[in-house]
C-alpha cells in the first residue's frame, strides 16, 4: 500500500485534504480547511508532474495564501450577524418557549425550547402560569431567566 501511495502522491494529498476537512469539522476556525486547500493543490500540481519538493512547496505556498486571503472571508462569513459566534446554550437567548411548569414569583418553574426543558426564573410580580409563552432574557449555567409575552 504505501508503494501504491509513493507512485500515486496525489492519493497522498488527497487524503491530507479530506482529512483537515473532517478536522475541521471540530474547530470552525478555518485553519484546516486552509491546510486542505494547499493540499488539494497539491494534488492537482501532481497532474502536471510536479516532483515531490515541488509538492510540498505548493501545498505550504498555497496554505499560506489561503491563510490570508481565504479564511478572512470565511470568518467574515461566519460572523456576518455579530463578531462571536454563539453556542448552542447562547443560542436560545431572545427564543420562545412555553411554560411547562408554573413560575411562581421568586422561585422556579420550567419552561420547554424546541424540546429541552429548562429550569426557570422571573422577575415578574405575577405566577407564570404553565402553557403561557414566555421569551428567554438570559442564561446563567442552566438556568434562564424569562418574561411572559401572553
């Protein structure tokens, strides 16, 4: 197999790319999919017959051009709606539930978002009574702070 690879360096850069691809799939930071285009340049300069060294050179010449002309507009993409990226928790700020549990004044109910149940507060001077709607205002940990919109 590694014959097979040494005659076929294209397989080899290939496999480079698909392999920062998938590992980018974890980061989102863009670095990798910067590597894998270099690789996947790579690979296509093999068609041409580029020796070996020539490889590498492409792969780190074309990764360092990547780096600063493609991932900027990557990210910008990215961040078109704000500068940082939410997580999933983050995410639910300003969403629509549903009361599942009563939010009495001062303590804590529960309240369902796109199937997850939350632990909930209010500040509200009034109960929040199980199947009103409530918006989400913010998170601490695991638990949200809501306020009714019926």
């Amino acid at each position: 197999m590694i014959d097979y690879i040494m005659e076929n360096y294209w397989l080899l850069w290939t496999i480079i790319g698909l392999v920062c691809l998938t590992l980018e799939m974890t980061s989102g930071d863009f670095f990798l999919t910067c590597f894998a285009v270099g690789a996947f340049g790579s690979a296509i300069a093999t068609a041409f017959g580029m020796p070996f060294y020539g490889q590498v050179l492409t792969f780190a010449l074309v990764s360092v051009l990547s780096i600063c002309f493609l991932r900027p507009r990557l990210t910008a993409m990215l961040h078109r709606n704000g500068t940082e990226r939410v997580s999933n928790a983050d995410a639910i700020i300003d969403r629509i539930g549903t009361v599942s549990e009563t939010i009495p004044v001062g303590g804590y109910g529960r309240v369902k978002i796109d199937g997850d149940d939350w632990k909930a507060q209010s500040d509200e001077t009034d109960p929040i009574e199980k199947g009103m709607k409530v918006r989400v205002l913010s998170r601490d940990s695991i638990i949200i702070s809501v306020a009714s919109v019926d």
